[in-house]
C-alpha cells in the first residue's frame, strides 16, 4: 500500500490529504458572490436589489406572518414613565409569538414605532424591555446595556419587542440540550421538517412589526428597527426586506459570513443555506439603501475584524453611493465592546421619524 505523500503544484504544495477544516476555510476564501453590485447608477442599483432581493427571497423560502391573528394579553404593568404590555400572538399553524408591548405614558396623538430586537442569550427579550425585576436580567442590561427597548420607550417611541427562537421562554430548559448549542440544535432539526430557523425569525419579526402597523397609537409612517448582535443581524435582515421600515440601527453586526465560516462556527439562527453563491451580509445590508441605516462598531468587539468591517462598508457604500444616498449610511465608531451604544442612534431615530 502507496503511503500519503505531498507533491508540488506550480510552486505550491498540495496535500493528498486534506481536513474538512481546510476544506472548508478554502471554500470560504473562494466563495462565489456572483451576485455582488458592480454597478455604478441608479440604474444599475435598482436592477441589482430587484435581482438579488428576489433571490434572498428563493434562498430563505416562506416568512410570511399570518394576516389575522389573535392577541393575548398576559400582563399589563403600568410603571412610571411608560406602560408595559406583556403579550402572546397567537394563529393556526404557527408558534406562539411572545411580544412586549411598550408605550410612552400620555396618550393623544399617535407615536413613531420602534421594532426592538434581542441578541444571544439565556433571557431572550427579557432584557431589551428592561425586565430587571427578573433574577439575572439586570446583570445582562449592564453588562451590553441592553435595555435599549425601555430607553426608546421613554423618548416617546412605541416599542415592541418579540421574543425570538430559540432564546429565553422559548427555549425552555437548556439542560435538555446537554451542552450542544440551541442554534445548531434547532437549525438541523428545522431543516428535517423542511422549514430554516432564520426564516422563521424573519417572519416573527415582520409579525411584531405589523403588530406595531396596526397599533392605534402608532404612526405607521413612523416605523424603525433596532437590534445588537444577533438582533443587529435580524434589524439587517428585516429592514432589508421589509421597506416599511425607515430607518435601521445595526449594532454588533458589522461583519461577513464568509469571514465567519473561516473558523469553527454554529450558530444556525444566523445560516441561509447557499447564500455564498450568490453574495454576503454586505449585499443583503445594501437592500435596506438608500433609506437611513446606522452601525455601531465597538473599538473592542472581537467579532468585527477590522478589515472585514472596512469590506462590508465598502461595498454597501456602493449602492448607497449608485443611489446619490451615501450620507445616509453612518457608522458609529465608539469605545467599547460588544455591547450597545445608543448616543448616535438616538439623534438618527429622532432626526428620521420626527
């Protein structure tokens, strides 16, 4: 039997071997991105984000939310400067959709409408709507100052806040996954039954945004969508779909599949399955031009490498720029970590939903 041997290739060598490691690694540094905008009009722009937002559509399959449902009211607490309405939706076919409703207090005229999204955690939305009357939530709002949903809501904002999958009340117990990551978990076993954990998120976001749609109380000309980490990758996401929404702030999110993948990865709530064919998180990030979009940076979050933060701008700089809009992409640029900032992102909600 012929041992394993390396052998020289134009100059470089080529194991006989390789680990599903390199393999992988490869395959991501030579992604295809056919589907990059390499236009330069308006023209161009426009024909690009009808092609590619179709074929986001294909890739994530349905993430339609029901057209009727029904509204649970579990709990209403009113507290001093706003009200807190916490909620269930409910229809046929579809899971459960624990949303906090949050109003400013007063009434009269009607407010703009925030989507306030959660990232990675074992409270789900808990903290977003500032739930730090639960055992360990206050801990997690001051370690990413994280109640971000209860500071828009007392700027005059109505906030609603969904509960996405598979975090907090809808994780249950995580024992029950004996160390695995729920991400992973879930991911798989969606895709047995035919249905992709990030579509099914997308879809519960749009459902809590066309609960805010509908809410007398908002305006729904006023609508926007913010989120951290994972629920900056889901504000990406949403806004890039759903033009209703007018403005985005992105945080903890700056950053590329394809850079993701290059190492151990396993976070199925963030996966389109085949999306590398086709382009990244910056073309999906460009769908939301030329309307505002604002990205918090943290000088020391450790998941946006710089130069991959400096690729993803660059090219949604591209189609922001094909649409005469470049000064509607911001990036704020702090000192930190992974954590949200806000101080910009106020200015900018209350410049574009006055």
């Amino acid at each position: 039997m012929l041992p394993l041997v390396s052998r020289r290739f134009s100059g470089q060598e080529v194991s006989a071997s390789q680990t599903i490691e390199e393999r992988i690694r490869q395959l991501a540094a030579e992604a295809p991105l056919t589907m990059k905008f390499r236009g330069t009009s308006l023209r161009d722009c426009r024909a690009w984000q009808g092609a590619f937002g179709t074929k986001l559509r294909s890739l994530l399959g349905p993430h339609q939310p029901p057209q009727e449902w029904k509204t649970i009211v579990r709990q209403v607490t009113e507290l001093e400067d706003h009200r807190r309405e916490e909620l269930t939706l409910t229809a046929d076919g579809y899971s459960p959709l624990p949303v906090y409703l949050l109003v400013p207090r007063g009434g009269g005229k009607t407010q703009p409408g925030i989507l306030a999204l959660h990232g990675h955690g074992d409270y789900g939305h808990q903290p977003v709507a500032g739930r730090d009357d639960i055992s360990g939530v206050a801990e997690a709002i001051r370690s990413s100052n994280y109640d971000y949903g209860r500071q828009l809501v007392r700027k005059g904002y109505v906030v609603a806040v969904p509960c996405l999958t598979p975090f907090g009340p809808r994780l249950g117990n995580r024992d029950g996954y004996q160390g695995q990551d729920p991400c992973a978990d879930t991911f798989l076993r969606l895709q047995l039954l035919g249905k992709l954990l990030i579509a099914e998120n997308l879809r519960d976001c749009r459902w809590a945004l066309e609960l805010l749609a509908r809410d007398r109380r908002v305006d729904s000309k006023r609508l926007g969508c913010v989120g951290l980490s994972y629920g900056g990758r889901m504000t990406m996401l949403t806004a890039a779909l759903e033009p209703r929404i007018r403005v985005a702030v992105i945080s903890g999110a700056l950053n590329a599949m394809q850079e993701r993948i290059s190492g151990p990865y396993s976070c199925g709530a963030q996966v389109i399955p085949g999306l590398l064919q086709f382009g990244d998180t910056p073309e999906i990030a460009s769908l939301i031009a030329p309307r505002s979009c604002l990205w918090e940076v943290g000088s020391q979050d450790k998941l946006l490498p710089p130069q991959w933060v400096e690729e993803a701008l660059q090219r949604i700089r591209r189609v922001y720029r094909a649409h005469g809009a470049e000064g509607e992409l911001r990036v704020d640029r702090f000192e930190g970590g992974h954590r949200w900032n806000g101080e910009m992102a106020q200015s900018i909600l209350a410049k574009v939903l006055a």
